[in-house]
C-alpha cells in the first residue's frame, strides 16, 4: 500500500530562470509531511515533477529504491501517486461523478456502469464529509464544494502517496476538521501524504514533519514537534519576522461614510443587508462558507442581479453598478475570491494582467507599451513579485504571485474603496505581512478597504470594525474589545 521516495539533486529551469537547485530529501511511507516555503520557493514545480506534470532537467526521484520518471500525470496516478492542485482541475460543464471518474470511467461491457460509478462517487464524497447529490453539475457549487470534490477524486483513485496543495483555502474550520481525520486515516493505512499550506497551525496540527524550502532549495527537516510556528516562518523567510500585522491608525468618525449601503438584498444570498465604510477604515466581514458575503458583494458590483430596492451611496453620490468596470470608472474595485477563474487572465502577460482594468490611462490614443512597462515595473517592487522574467504569462507564476499579480490589478484604477475577497489566500507567511502593511497604506491614503476573509485572526488583527454574517443576513459588527475569536466565531454559527 504504502510508497517511500528518495529525491536526488532535482534541477529545473523555465527558460533561462532556475527554480529548483540541486532538491535532495527523502517520504518515508505512512508519515504526513509539511512541505512549507514561500511563494516561489520551489514547493508546488518540485511537487509537480513528482506527479508527472513536470520533468526534472538534471537529477530526479526514485521510488521504492528504483529511479522513475513519469511521463505524465496518468501515468503517475497508475502508480498511486495523485497530486491535489491549488487551483481547481475541474471540468465544470460535468456533473460531479463525472468529474470523480475523468479518465478512468467504468464499463460494464460496452456501456458505462454509472450506476457503479455514482455509489463510488458517493462513498468518496461521504469520505470527505461532503453530502451532495453527485450527479449535481460542478458549475453549481460553491467554491468549498469544489475543493471537497477535488480531495474525493483524490480518494477514489487509491492513492498511496498524496500530494495536497493547500486543500483548506476555502473550508470551514468543521470541514479542515473532516478533511484532518480522513488524513490521518490515510497514514494510518500507510499511505504518504505530503501537505502543501501557509496555514502553520494546520502544519502543526496534521503533520508528522517538516520539509523546508527557499529560492528552489532544501533548507530543513525535522520532526514538526520540534518547532514553533515562528520558527518554521522564520526557516520559509530566512530572516526574523516581527509585527506581522501594522498598527490600526484612528478613523474619523465625524466625516460622512465613504460607501454606504442600507437595505440591499441579492436573491438567494444576502437579505436586507445594511453596513458602511469611512474613509481610512478597514472592514471586515466574517462568516462561514455559505453566509453570503462573497455574494453580496458580488450584486453590488453587478456581477450578479440585485432584488429591486436598497440603495448604495459611494462619496455621497447615489450609485447602482451594472457591471465591475463601471463600478471601477466610479471609484470601487473587486478582488474575486477565484483568482484563476475571475481575478486574473493566465493566458496573458503579466503587464497586459496589471493594466487590464486601467486601459484608458495608458492609450493616447494607442495603447503606450512604456507606460504599461512601467506600471508593472512599480507593481512588481510595490508587491514583491517573484519573477525570473518580466516577459513570462500569469499562468507561469506561482500561486501567491498571481495572488499578488490579482491585487496588483484591482489597483491600478486608483479606486477610492477597494473590496478584497480573501486577498491572502494561498500566500506564504512573508507575503501576507507584505498584503496586510499595503492594505493599511491604502486606508492610510484616505481609502475605504473592504477585506472578506475566512481567517479570524487575520480580520482580528487588520480590521477596524468586522461586520459577521450569517445565512445571508447581517448578525452583527464587532469592533474594539470584542472583536475578538470567540465573539466571531458565536455570531458566526449562531450560538451567541
């Protein structure tokens, strides 16, 4: 059942730029291990490799003592070996159990067995804790559904080494929990697990060890048990990380609110909500999977219809957007939580990403590619991004460098109110404290910062004020003393 793995000076180059020097470590089967580093560290092509989405240019990995080499990702899975990725690898016009058994379908003769494969398709799901209907098309869940889906394809392919790339990003803190026991029931059946997060009190929790990375290298190993989590942060960053979030700066009072919003409903997602923003605050909103604040923001911004009634004011002016881009033209811009699906175009170059929603300001009327040049010239040293080129696609970024490259773009308009939906999702530890110093500079500026967040502490330490919602509605806005995880979490689930 179980599968050890030996890497063995792993290199690899895209391009002329090297990301990977020289990997050597070695999964001992039945073990779960936190492969941690930051964004660009190494973590996820290394991983890749392994799973046959990638293959190493010099060196490379034998498993049970025999050198492999997959040619790609089948190939691995025949093996036992499955990687979860970050991003979504669904196929969203297919219903879930078609999604489960892509490639791998059953047959009964000449005809499919879908009557076998959807009891599979349910096993697997009840195995992750997920109740839904499998024949449900994957267009109509909710991100959370969708990450669930993903892990329960992972278990109906048998997997004796699994690769889980940060599988928590959009779960509930219940569903961490079942994802966390159907961990531990893999190793306690031997398979290798190898756990991919920025969450180090995940890292803490779940794993047996720690492997680290920097800048493509091997840094460190150990039993988890022998490090603190700002020990493991400090191995990720290679310096000492202090004050990890910036100091809230007053917000006036007696000014007039630089957004409000009184009485608006989105059908089947948000009732009769009503909260406001003043200029150099920054607002939180909590809630668990399904509360509707994605949602909500979503009609604001006319991504999605609204109910009719309800008013928003944006610098005292009336204001009903029928789409993001006017929303942008009139000072309010939107970070979706789909970075891959909404928040950035792969396809494309990183300065056509950064200037994208900003097009005016750089066409007089032809678009001037030095004015663009320089707009991501300022964002790459405004967000630390991590590039060998500045000539490469989005898709060539690491998953926290897209995360910036997305922040980078909802920027570049200049809005006065910004809506940040889970901004540091899939960013390693130095980055976030990068995001989190950027947001205050923002309010600093005099803007309104919206932050939607699935993580307590973060709205605990960056907000001023969080508004917590639950079933679509409003419960409650906690700000000074009691904004803390207990009040959030007894609004949140409503036991308050």
């Amino acid at each position: 059942m179980s599968l050890s793995v030996r890497f063995d000076g792993v290199c690899k180059h895209f391009g002329p730029v090297q990301v990977l020097h020289g990997v050597s470590f070695d999964l001992a089967p039945g073990r779960v291990y936190g492969l941690l580093g930051e964004n660009g560290a190494g973590k996820s092509t290394l991983m890749k490799i392994l799973c046959g989405y990638e293959q190493a240019g010099e060196g490379g990995f034998s498993i049970e003592g025999r050198p492999c080499r997959f040619a790609d990702s089948r190939e691995a899975e025949a093996a036992g070996v499955v990687l979860i990725h970050q991003e979504f690898n669904l196929a969203d016009d297919l219903t879930v159990v078609q999604n489960i058994f892509l490639g791998r379908e059953w047959r009964r003769g000449w005809r499919l067995d879908d009557r076998g494969m959807a009891a599979a398709a349910r096993e697997a799901l009840a195995a992750v804790g997920l109740d839904i209907d499998p024949h449900t098309r994957t267009r109509d869940l909710i991100v959370a559904e969708k990450q669930m889906v993903e892990i329960a394809r992972a278990v109906a392919r048998d997997a004796r080494l699994l690769v889980m790339d940060e599988p928590t990003a959009t779960l509930t803190p219940g569903e961490t929990q079942q994802l966390f026991k159907l961990i531990r029931q893999l190793r306690d059946r031997g398979v290798t697990v190898v756990y991919i997060s920025h969450k180090l009190d995940e890292v803490e929790q779940i794993t047996d060890e720690i492997v680290v990375m920097r800048d493509g290298r091997f840094v460190a190993r150990g039993p988890t048990a022998q490090y603190t989590r700002h020990a493991m942060a400090n191995l990720m960053v290679g310096r000492e990380l202090t004050d990890m979030f910036p100091p809230k700066a007053p917000v006036a009072t007696d000014v007039a609110p630089l957004f409000s919003v009184q009485g608006v409903s989105v059908p089947g997602w948000a009732h009769d909500v009503s909260f406001e923003v003043r200029p150099g605050e920054i607002l939180g909103f909590a809630g668990l999977v399904g509360a509707g604040r994605t949602e909500l923001f979503e009609g604001l911004l006319g991504l999605r219809p609204r109910a009719a009634g309800g008013q928003m004011q944006l610098a005292g002016q009336a204001v009903a957007f029928a789409d993001p881009r006017a929303a942008a033209r009139a000072g309010m811009t939107y970070l979706s939580e789909d970075r891959k699906g909404r928040g950035l175009h792969v396809g494309l170059s990183l300065q056509d990403n950064v200037t994208l929603m900003d097009l005016d300001r750089h066409a007089r009327p032809w678009l001037d590619r030095a004015s663009e040049r320089a707009a991501l010239e300022q964002a790459v040293r405004d967000f630390r991004l991590r590039t060998g080129s500045l000539d490469v696609r989005a898709g060539a970024l690491s998953g926290g460098n897209q995360q910036k490259l997305a922040i980078a773009k909802v920027l570049q308009p200049g809005p006065r109110v910004v809506v940040l939906d889970e901004p540091t999702r899939g960013v390693d530890v130095g980055a976030k404290r990068d995001i989190y110093f950027l947001i205050a500079q923002l309010a600093a500026q005099g803007r309104g910062v919206i932050v939607i967040s699935s993580e307590l502490v973060e709205l605990i330490g960056l907000c001023h004020r969080v508004v917590v919602m639950r079933a679509g509605r409003v419960q409650t806005t906690l700000a000074g003393d009691q904004l803390n995880e207990a009040e959030l979490i007894a609004h949140a689930t409503g036991t308050h």
